[in-house]
C-alpha cells in the first residue's frame, strides 16, 4: 500500500546464517534430545536480538508429521527452559503452549496461555489433559534441546488441531531460568510454521538445489523492502506511543512493545546482510508517504478515533507484508516476515475487538472484506 520500490540488479550476501530448510527423512524419531540430520523434515532458524531485559538468543525449530502426530525439537541457547506456543488469537492469548527444560532429566509441559501475556498454566490445571506423548532432551552447556510427541487433534479444548498442509502461527520464548514460573529474559518472538507431510527421496532428488540452499543471497529489491518494513515498523511504533501518551489506554503501550520487537527482528536481518538502520527521531522519516500517513493519524484526537487509526495502520502493514513477501524468493526473509504478518494480523484482531468492546463495528479501509473478516475470526 505504501511502498514505491524500483528493481535493481544487485545482490547481497547474508553472513551464513539460515532460515527455514526442509530434509529427506531417514532416521528413526528419537525423544533423546539429539537431534539428527535427517530425523526431522523441516527445520527454522529464529533470532531474537539483544534488547532492553533480554540477552538475545537464537532457537532452531525442527518438525516433522504423520497421518496422527507432530515430533518436534526445540533447540535454543539457554540453560533454561525453551516454550513455543501455536495459534495465540492475540499476542500470548489462547496460545497452545509446550515448555521444556533439562534439569538432569528433561521436562516437557503441556501448557495454555489464559491472557495476553500469560500466564500459560498446565491443562490439566484447567480442566484439560496432559498430551505430551513422549519427551525427552539434553543439556549441552550453551544450550538445551527438548524433543517430545503429541497428537495433531488431541482432542483437548486447550490444544489447538493443527492439519497437514497448514501454515501455523507461532510465538516463541527463552529463559534463562528452569523454573516454568520465571518470566523469559533471554529472547523471545514469533514465526510460522508449515506443517508439511514427510518428503520421500524421489521428491527430494527431484528438487533443484535452489530449492534445498540454505544460504540465499539477497536481490536490491528484498534490501528495499527490509529497509522499508523496518521504517513502517518505526511508524507504528511511534504512533502507538504518541497514542497511549494521550489516551492513556495500555492497549498502545502493549503493542508499541510489540512494534519494537518487529523493529528488532527486521534489524538484526538487516545486519545479517551486512545492512544499517537509519538514525531517525520519533516521528520523523525520510519516507514521504508514511510521515503523510503518520502526520495524518496522529491528528486524531479522540480515544475511539485513535483505536480506529491504529488498525486501520495495521492494514496497511498486512497489505505491504503480503506484497514483500510475494516479491521475494528468499527463504530467511519470508520467515521473518511471515512472523511479522502473524504479528500484524494479532494487533489487528486487539484493535477491532477493543473497538466492539466500545460498542464500535470497525470497517475495513484498504483491506477487502474476505481477508478482514478471515483475520479478524480467526483463534
């Protein structure tokens, strides 16, 4: 919706890092908390950077299904306890979680998120029913890999079903704690995952190796869209704090916490193809059309008007993340964006529910009225 980028020729090499890649299969699923080249069909690389309270860190997500289940490992870079959660509605709400940790033995959690930021508490403290099947896991020293089994549909009201083929959204997080109890303090973030079906090696030898490279190269347009989507991150960001410092209304602080980590994230992309962020004041871009769109919605005054300007802000972020994903063949930057579109599409959902909660429909305003009413449904 915003961004006016031309194409160019040039490319830029990332510094070896990797994003999602996919595998043959070949071992035999083992909960021991090592994990095999070939043990799991499809892996993701997720980073989160050095902020205010956290450390950084980086966990690889490795999974694989069958007709009936999801194997899946967890390796991250703490000493502490690792967690993903599937399918939140908003940022931590609702979301289906697993923690683990590796204290001598290892343990895995089957957990449910009751708020936006917790907390996620055992199932069967709920009502519900523990549906880890089988788990296991090691301690490295740097790091620690949890490895566990459970139904694709458990049949519990706190697990959410998850289906072949599907594209899951995901939040993620690190402590450097072993107690479940402890808040995350090294990293934290989200992502999607694609639940698909185990490849055979006749499909995999028939991929060209394009398909399977870990490490892409990034074209001069991917290099314009990070930089873009970093400063649409930025404006978000601004307006939300601009927005909470005048209505009072913690629903903005949240988010602007939440536009942060999007900045971050975009970042330290950025970094990894050996880019810079600029130096830019609140409020202020070198971006013609968002300080336009930025100036616009900031000069509305109202409480009901701000809420109304924030989504209709994060429409425009979901059109310009479909857009830059779909004009990029690289790997490690889809990754990152769709966390960031899993994001967007979340603070979208807490805008228009604030809004009903006001007694206040929201309309669409750039966003056709299928994919609103898809996101908005949705969790």
């Amino acid at each position: 919706m915003i961004a006016l980028l031309f194409l160019f020729s040039g490319c830029i090499q990332p510094e070896g890092q990797q994003g999602a890649t996919e595998s043959v299969v070949s071992e035999e699923w083992q909960p021991d908390g090592i994990v095999g080249g070939n043990e799991y069909s499809h892996s993701l690389k997720l980073y989160s950077p050095t902020r205010q309270g956290y450390t950084g860190g980086a966990m690889t997500v490795s999974w694989k299904i069958d007709d009936e289940y999801l194997y899946m490992a967890l390796n991250g870079s703490t000493r502490g306890w690792l967690a993903i959660g599937f399918e939140p509605a908003e940022w931590m709400k609702d979301a289906d979680m697993v923690l683990g940790f590796v204290d001598g033995s290892a343990r895995v959690l089957d957990e449910y998120s009751t708020g936006n930021y917790g907390p996620h508490i055992n199932d069967t403290m709920l009502g519900g029913t523990d549906d880890i099947l089988e788990y296991g896991g090691k301690s490295y020293g740097t790091h620690n890999v949890v490895e566990f089994r459970r139904k694709l549909d458990t049949g519990d009201r706190f697990d959410k079903v998850l289906r072949p083929g599907q594209n899951v959204s995901i939040i993620w997080a690190m402590s450097g704690s072993m107690d479940s109890g402890v808040k995350h303090n090294i990293a934290y973030g989200e992502g999607v995952i694609y639940l698909g079906r185990v490849q055979s090696a006749a499909r995999q030898s028939s991929q060209s190796p394009s398909q399977n490279n870990i490490t892409q190269n990034a074209t001069q347009n991917d290099a314009d869209w990070m930089l873009f989507i970093w400063k649409e991150e930025k404006a978000a960001r601004d307006l939300y704090e601009s927005f909470y410092e005048r209505t009072g209304l913690t629903l903005f602080l949240d988010l602007m916490r939440s536009e942060q980590n999007h900045m971050d994230q975009i970042q330290a992309l950025m970094k990894r193809y050996g880019m810079e962020t600029p130096v830019l004041e609140r409020g202020v871009f070198d971006n013609q059309t968002l300080q336009s769109i930025y100036n616009d919605l900031l000069s509305i005054s109202s409480d009901d008007g701000a809420l109304r300007a924030a989504a209709t802000f994060e429409e425009i972020s979901i059109l310009d993340l479909e857009r830059a994903i779909a004009e990029t063949g690289n790997k490690e930057i889809i990754d990152v964006y769709s966390g960031l579109l899993a994001g967007s599409r979340k603070h979208l959902r807490s805008y228009v529910r604030t809004l009903e909660n006001r007694g206040i429909k929201y309309t669409p305003v750039y966003m056709s009225r299928s994919e609103f009413e898809g996101i908005v449904s949705a969790a």
